[in-house]
C-alpha cells in the first residue's frame, strides 16, 4: 500500500462549479451594464424594476449596488468617487 502525500491527496474537478460562477457572474455584469445605460430591468423574481445605487459627492458612505424594493435582488458593488 502506498503511504505517500501523493497516495492520499484527490484531485477535485471543479469545472462544473467554475463553469456556473462564470455563467452568473457574467448575467450580473451585463445586468449592471444594462441598468448603467439607463435601462428598466425587472428583477427576475418579484418583477419589480432594479435600482442601481452608486456613490455621489455628496453621498460617499452607505450599500451600493443593485436592489429591488423587495431585497429579492441583492448585488452589493464596491465603489467609490473618482
């Protein structure tokens, strides 16, 4: 029998894992971009529009992101004022 760390270590195969991540991190991406370009999106679940809330001048502290008044959607971003 071989005791070796080599023996006993498994590989995992996270693709599958990987793949989906990617898959959702890539709908929020084009969801912000949408909402950016000032576009209604509906949250998927409620149905009620999405709000996008960033940092202004006045305004520099507090949750940004994308929330729909239900918190059914929930994407905090970090940001800040250039």
């Amino acid at each position: 029998m071989d005791n070796s760390p080599e023996a006993k270590t498994q590989k995992l195969d996270f693709s599958a894992i990987n793949s989906t991540t990617a898959k959702s991190f890539n709908a929020q991406k084009n969801l912000i971009k949408r909402l950016f370009k000032g576009n209604t999106v509906l949250c998927e679940i409620c149905k009620q529009p999405l709000h996008l809330v960033v940092p202004t001048e006045k305004a520099q502290t507090g949750l940004y992101g994308v929330f729909c008044k239900k918190k059914c959607t929930d994407i905090h971003l970090e940001m800040e004022v250039i």
